[in-house]
C-alpha cells in the first residue's frame, strides 16, 4: 500500500490539451476506450494513426506508452513490460523537449512532458527506486504548474493537482515512515483534491475515467465509504465491462458493503471470463481471489461442499504464490475449510487444518481461533 500511495502521489499524468479538431478528439477518445478495454493492439492502431496524422504532436506516443502502463497494471509482478514502458516515456520527453526548444510556451509539450515524468516516476515507485521517483516527482511538479497557468480552464489538469492535493495530505497521517520525503512537496488538500477529481471525473474530456478510478480507490481506502466508492466503480465497469482491474475492485466494494450475493456475482464473471482467457483474467492472484469471494458467499448459504471446493482452490493457488509470507486468502481459506469440516462432523481433519493455522503467520485472530476450534469443534 505504501509503494501505491507514493507512486499516486507522483501521478501527474493525463493532464492534457489536444490540437481543436473533431478527427483528433474523436480518434483520440477511442483510443483511449480501447486501452481501458483491454484492447491493446486496435488502441495501438489507433494511436499510430494518430502520430501519422499529427506527428508533432506528442498524444500519440503518450498514450503508446499508456498501453503498456495498463499491461503492467493488471500484473505489477510481472517486470518484462517496463523496459519498453521506460523507453517509449523517453520518446514522448524527447520530442515535448525538442518542441519546447521551438516555443517554451507550448502548452501541450508541457502537460505531456510532465505526465510521461510522472509516470516513469510511478513505476520507479512500484519497483522500489525512491530515490529516482521523488527526483521524477519534484521535476514533475512544477512542469505541470507552468503548464496549467498556461491553460487554467483545462478540466483534465485537474485531475493531477487532485490526485496530489487528496495524496500529500492523507501520506503524513496514514504513513509516517513516508512523511520525511514530504518536505520536499507542498503542502495538499484533502477536501480539494476530492473536488478536483470529481470536477474532472464528472466533467473532463479525456481524464475523467482516470479520475474516477482514483475516487473510486480513495473511498474505498481513507474515506471508509463503500457506497461512494461503488458509484464510480459502476460508472467505471458500465463503460469497460472486460476491465480486470475495475471488475475486481467493484467485486471488493461489494464485499465491503456486506453485499456478498453481489460481489459473488462479480467474481463469478470473473472466472468466467479467465476461463475464457480474457486478458488479465487468467492470472493466478486474480483467480485466487475470486475463489475465495465465492467461496464466502457459498459458506454464507449453507452450500458447504461447494464452499470447500472453492476455498480448497484459493488455498491450493495461494501456496504457489506467496512464497515466504502467507497471504490472508490461505490463512483464511484454511480456517473456513476446518470450519465447514468440524460443520460436517470431520473433526481429525477439522483439526488438521487448525493445527496448520498455527504453523502460519498470525492474521486478524486466526491463532486464537484456531486454538478455540481445536479445544471445542467450531459450531455455526
């Protein structure tokens, strides 16, 4: 959590002006769908057409790059698109410098520039190089102000300063360890970067899914409001339905508000469509998650064999994966499985399963539960 809030925090990007032009706006927007859609290689069509059509301008290799930023988003694990990430960034800082060289007032090579930085800063933070994404975050920073004096009316600039006003308030409270790289920030606001990003979530022109993704977060995460936090999510999937990253958390919403027929729904879609190998749906975390949310709901409704079946195949998932930390997805799906065994009157096995829970890092109460259930069998 800590990487994800100081790679946000670093997030100026998708703060952009466009050439006026029906075709361009048009062209660029559809782009912009079809990488939210996972559709990469018609996304990358399109914004080859556009460098062709508009070669001086910088939207096109920005949102190439973007293509692999959601590539590595669905998987943040997996490291072999940042090269590639890394090197179209430089392409799209190129060129905005190359046309900053012909006029400094060029508004769209500043808010290009400054979002191909802060983005390259963004994924410096996922992969832990601090250094290199505070030294992207203050080179950032003050492009993305000239760039907005420049153009105050533009909606989608609001997106950025939102993102930092909300982020560098809630960082020094939530993460003290991060709080000494705030002296080299301004000062945020909470209560305006939410009217920011709303402002552009409801209004902008090309940021607002971008935006509405971040409130989306931000609810659900510090404001501890999962209704609120489901009006973007829906907004976000009723638009990009096949959108991995928008389905689970609109599953995870669901499961926050208690409405666990709801999120299982979700997360059934969710096998369904890895089965199907969808992109970014046949993935192991994604399909160990939507197994135990399943599994939940079916435990919830007294279907007990097909519950252990599911929480059986999180925890199955989950031992290749976590490597040396155990995840809550195995130590709770063991619980639940001993649970629904000493349920069935299987109590060696029931207790085989508490027996392990002891072996596991402590999570919430599971030692003390484990200790109960294995002193008396547990009883619905």
């Amino acid at each position: 959590m800590k990487k994800y809030l100081l790679a946000v925090l670093l997030l100026f990007a998708w703060m952009n002006t466009y050439p006026r032009g029906t075709k361009f706006d048009s062209t660029a927007a559809q782009g912009i769908k079809q990488i939210y859609d996972m559709q990469f290689t018609r996304a990358e069509e399109t914004f080859r057409r556009i460098i062709a059509d508009y070669p001086d301008h910088p939207a096109g290799r920005f949102f190439l790059a973007m293509i692999d930023w959601w590539k590595i988003l669905v998987d943040p694990d997996v490291e072999s698109y940042d090269d590639m990430f890394f090197q179209k960034l430089e392409d799209v800082i190129y060129q905005c410098d190359d046309l900053l060289k012909k006029n400094p007032q060029d508004v769209d090579a500043l808010f290009f520039k400054g979002g191909a930085i802060g983005f390259r800063g963004r994924l410096h933070a996922f992969r832990e190089s601090w250094i290199k994404a505070a030294d992207d975050g203050r080179e950032a920073l003050p492009i993305v102000e000239r760039a907005s004096k420049l153009d105050p009316n533009n909606l989608d600039v609001q997106l950025g300063f939102g993102i930092y006003n909300y982020y560098a308030s809630v960082i020094p409270n939530e993460f003290p360890l991060i709080k000494p790289l705030m002296i080299f920030f301004p000062k945020g606001d909470k209560q305006k970067g939410i009217e920011q990003l709303t402002n552009t979530a409801m209004h902008g022109k090309y940021a607002k899914y971008e935006a509405r993704y971040f409130l989306m977060t931000l609810y659900f995460t510090y404001e501890n409001d999962a209704y609120k936090a489901g009006e973007f999510a829906k907004l976000l999937s009723d638009d990009f339905p096949d959108n991995p990253v928008f389905e689970r958390w609109m599953g995870r919403i669901e499961a926050r508000k208690g409405d666990y027929p709801a999120c299982s729904a979700v997360f059934r879609d969710v096998l369904i469509k890895a089965d199907k190998n969808y992109f970014g749906y046949n993935n192991k975390k994604v399909i160990r998650e939507a197994c135990y949310y399943i599994g939940v709901e079916d435990r919830n409704e007294k279907k007990l064999d097909s519950a252990k079946t599911y929480f059986e195949r999180c925890a199955e998932i989950s031992r290749r994966i976590d490597q040396k930390d155990e995840s809550g997805f195995l130590i709770n799906s063991v619980l639940y499985i001993g649970m629904i065994y000493d349920i069935q009157g299987n109590r060696d096995k029931a207790k085989d399963c508490y027996n392990k829970l002891l072996d596991m890092k402590e999570y919430g109460n599971s030692h003390s539960l484990a200790k109960q259930y294995l002193d008396k069998p547990y009883k619905e």
